[in-house]
C-alpha cells in the first residue's frame, strides 16, 4: 500500500512540475526570483520533449506502482483524471515537437510581459 501512496505523490509532484514548465514564466512578473528556478525547469521540460527521452519521474513513478503490485495505472482519482494529462494517449514524437514549441511559445509570450513590465 505505501508504494502505491508514493507512486500518487510522485504523480501529483510531476503534474505540478508540468505546470512549472509551462506556466511558471507567468509567476515571474510576481516573483522575480522565481526566474532562476523557472528557466532550467523550461529548458529541461523543452529537452525531454525534444529529445524523446523519459522523465526520470516516471520512471519512479512506474517502479512504485510495480512495486505496489497494482500494475500499471489502474482506477481511482490520480489514475482517472491525472494520468491521461500527464501521458495523454498517442504521444508521438510529432506530438512531442508540439509540447516542447508549445512550451517554448507560452514561456516566451510570459518573458516578453515581463520584459514589458520590466523596462
């Protein structure tokens, strides 16, 4: 029971984190600071994408949940509502060019305001 526990926690972390790389330039016209933390978590998400590899969160993910005997992604909340966002279903590497310039654009779009906000 504790690794499929710590298999959700490790889910909810990498769903947060996803939103980290796509949204969190945004927070940076509140918290300056944030920019220092903000732009290699982009960098890195924009990687991944790119180079096809797999987050080692997954990868965590995945072995607590084999761990846990409970195969791999089977019912509940997390499961239902979290786990397609976090691996939606056709991810191609066609698709993943579209995550990594998606991510690239927004994050571009949120440093140009801040840029603004800054001069």
């Amino acid at each position: 029971m504790p690794y499929k526990f710590f298999a959700d926690v490790v889910l909810l972390i990498h769903f947060t984190f996803i939103l980290f790389v796509v949204f969190g330039g945004f927070t940076v016209l509140k918290w300056r600071r944030i920019l220092y933390y903000h732009i290699p978590v982009a960098l890195w998400g924009a990687a991944i994408e790119v180079g096809g590899w797999v987050c080692p969160l997954t990868t965590l993910e995945i072995e607590l949940r084999v761990r846990a005997g409970s195969g791999f992604y089977t019912g509940g909340f997390i499961d239902y509502y979290l786990i397609p966002i976090v691996y939606p279903p056709g991810l191609t590497r066609q698709v993943q060019y579209y995550l990594a310039a998606g991510v690239i654009i927004i994050n571009a779009a949120a440093y140009y305001l801040v840029w603004k906000k800054l001069r």
